[in-house]
C-alpha cells in the first residue's frame, strides 16, 4: 500500500494521501520519453528518464573516465621505487592542473576522500589550530549551511565533549544569504579576536542562491580570522579563484562537476593554522592521512578542467531549460520560488503549500523524472528544510519543497514534455495533502 513517509500507517491522512496518489499514478500518462543523441548517449544511464538531481551527484563525464581508466594500474604515490614515482608523477600533474584552474599554488591543493571530510578537517582544524595558539573559541556560521558543516560545528560547540567552543549564529536574509553589513557581523561576532572560524558555503545546495563569500572572506581577512567556504555546489559552475577570494580554506567535491565520487578537494593556504582531525600517515601535507587515490585524483582534474573550459556554454543551456520548467511552475497557484538571482544556473528550488515534498518526489517518479526535496530524511520521515525555516519559512511550507536540479545535457524535448505535465503533477500532490 502505498503511504506518504511520516504518515502512521492507517492514519486518516496516510489513508487519503495512499488513495488519492494511486488514483494518480494510475492515470498518469505514461513517462517522458528521451530523445537520444550522441551528447545523450554518453551521459544518460537510463534512457527512458529526465534526470532532475544534478546538486545531488552529476554523471561522469567522459574526460574522468578516460583519465581514470589510464591511471587505473597506477601503485602507490608514495613509494620510492619506480612504480611508485611514476604514480607521483600522475597525481603531482592532477594537483598541479586543479590549482591552475582554482587560482591556487599546487601546494595548497589537499585531494581528500569528500568534500565532507574536506569541510571537516577545514572546520575542526582551524577551530582546533585557534583554540591551541590563540585560545579563540568562536566558530561563526548560519543556519542554512550543509550539513557537512553544520554537524561540524554542532559536534565542535555542543557534541558529546566540552572542547570549550561557543557557536556565533550568522544572520541571513529572506534569501537564505548571509547579511554582510558590518555592523551586524560585527554584533554577532563580538571581538574577532575570539573567533576561531567562520564558514559560509559558496552556493547553497538546495535554494541554489550565491551566498557574499567575497564580502565574508574580506571582512574575516581584515580581522585575521580564519575563513572556510564551502564551495562543493560551486566548483565547476561558477568561476573560482582560490587567491583572489582570499579565503582560508576552501573544499570541493568531484563528483558535483562529473568527475568521480568519494575524491574531494581541500584549498588550504600555505599559513592557515590546522590541527588536523584526521591522524596518520600524513600523506596529503600532514592534513590528510591515508594512501592517495591516484586514479580518482586524476579524473578529478580532468573532470574539472571540461567543467571550467565549458562552464559559459553549459550555463546557459542549463538556465535555458531551468527557466522553461520555472515558467511552468509558476503557473501553479500560490507557489513560492526560493531561487534567487544570483544563483546557480541550473537550480530550480520552490514550494507548493499544501503539497507535500516526498508525494511529488513520487508522483515524478512515476512520470520518469528523478528529482529531491533538496533536505534531508532520516529514518524515513520527511523533514521541514531547515535552509527554509532559516530563511523564516513556515514548516508547513517548507515540508512542500521540490529541487529540480537541471545539467547542460537534460534533453530539451524530455524538459518541455515536463514543462507541459508539471502543473497537473504539482496540483496532484498538492490534492493528496499534507501527512500528520
């Protein structure tokens, strides 16, 4: 029987949500078919589906996977004999073309195992590094970060042991941005003596909005206090120059531009004072423990390098298509669009009060799109985007969240096919109702 998550089972309202999404499902046309060519060949896993998730994990580009495949027999870089410095040779070329393409020295380029264990070793390192050489104790972030970084901050300010940090919440607008006037910072962060680290992602993961990291990175320069960015949902999408930001630390994922999951990319400047979480053999500066994935580091950059060489191009067939599908939503009563210029190209971010988020998730599935809420579950209940009730939204609202995430090679027919369903599909879900 089909339910909505969260909803007991037998529930009156799991009981109307069951019936009334059936009914649908039932009668829904049949999914969207995808026009095949040579572009959508290489990248399309299923053919008969409009993939809708790109914040989520982007399809391998063919560029990582040739440069993966080559570097695939390749040993262990830190091996002194002969196999292993043709190894080091291969990795030492891949950092050297991700620090050119992300404005940063090759010594600065830390290839990690996620951009979550990016963000970790950012984040708790420099809050450690602070508090041991100049016992500062304040680690400075909003509410709308990911939670790659909010559980860092969380574990370093309220987790199971008393290091001794305070958490400085930094204020964000109506668009989920973090308010730069600096009076305001300047309240929040008392004296930037004190403050061990402050965060801001670059580009938020579910709203998709640009966050003022140039600004942030300024005003946290001025002061001396170390500054990470999140920059796992901007790297590849937007230019980056590691220098020019003049941020501490930075972190990248690969798999959010189409190289391999499981590598990500640590930014650290060559003074930035990090204790390390992560303890061993120091392999990548001290920072980072453990034997480098050679292989992954390598489509890494090569992924990387096709993002940058075609991001003009790629972004404006993606804003393409994301405007066709928004044109659509709109014409839905009562929707609430969170995306916002500036923001990424291909985001698409809006809530449908009275819908619920996982029933359109469902309902597109059955229509052949893959799409997400944007927000996490846990133990299979849909939970209110805490991005959107930073931002002030109602829970009630939040809960009907839907992100369409749009990549350059989504086929233009496959969009407008879902352009036309779209408002029957979104007023389907908001007719189910909202689970209790």
């Amino acid at each position: 029987m089909l339910r909505f998550l969260g909803s007991p089972p037998g529930s009156p309202a799991a009981t109307q949500s069951s019936q009334q999404c059936r009914a649908f499902l039932e009668d829904t046309s049949p999914p969207l078919r995808v026009r095949s060519s040579p572009q959508t060949r290489l990248a399309i896993v299923n053919s008969s589906r409009l993939y809708l998730d790109n914040a989520a994990t982007q399809r391998l580009r063919p560029e990582a996977h040739a440069a993966m495949q080559e570097a695939a027999h390749q040993l262990n870089p830190a091996g002194q004999y002969s196999s292993g410095r043709t190894a080091r040779r291969v990795l030492e070329d891949s950092r050297e073309e991700v620090a050119e393409l992300l404005g940063a020295d090759a010594a600065e380029v830390i290839f990690t195992g996620s951009g979550t264990e990016a963000d970790n070793i950012a984040i708790q390192g420099l809050a450690f590094g602070s508090l041991a050489h100049r016992q500062a104790r304040l680690v400075a972030s909003a509410a709308i970060e990911h939670p790659a970084v909010a559980e860092s901050v969380d574990w370093l300010t309220h987790g199971p042991i008393d290091f001794g940090f305070e958490r400085a919440d930094l204020q964000v607008d109506a668009d989920g941005r973090v308010k730069t006037d600096s009076d305001v910072l300047e309240t929040t962060l008392k004296s930037g003596e004190n403050v061990a680290v402050m965060t801001c992602m670059w580009a938020n993961n579910e709203t998709g909005n640009i966050q003022p990291v140039r600004e942030l990175a300024r005003f946290a320069r001025e002061r001396n206090i170390p500054f990470h960015t999140d920059a796992v949902q901007a790297v590849g999408h937007v230019p980056v120059n590691f220098h020019e930001l003049g941020a501490t630390t930075l972190a990248a994922s690969a798999h959010k531009f189409g190289g391999p999951k499981s590598v990500g990319i640590l930014l650290a400047r060559r003074d930035a004072d990090i204790l390390s979480p992560v303890r061993g053999g120091g392999q990548e500066r001290k920072l980072r423990s453990g034997t480098v994935n050679v292989q992954g580091a390598a489509g890494a950059a090569a992924a990387l390098a096709a993002s940058v060489q075609r991001m003009e191009e790629e972004n404006l067939e993606a804003a393409n298509r994301r405007d066709r599908l928004r044109a659509a939503v709109e014409k839905v009563d009562g929707v609430r669009i969170w995306t916002q210029e500036p923001a990424l190209a291909g985001h698409l971010h809006f809530s449908v009060p009275g819908a619920e988020g996982d029933s359109m998730i469902m309902l597109l599935d059955a229509a052949g799109v893959d799409a997400s809420t944007g927000s996490a579950c846990s133990a299979g209940v849909n939970r209110a985007s805490t991005v959107l009730t930073a931002m002030g939204v109602d829970v009630s609202v939040a809960r009907g969240a839907l992100r369409l995430t749009v990549g350059p090679d989504a086929d233009l027919n496959a969009v407008d096919d879902l352009a036309e369903r779209l408002p029957r599909i979104l007023e389907q879900a908001r007719s189910a109702g909202m689970a209790f």
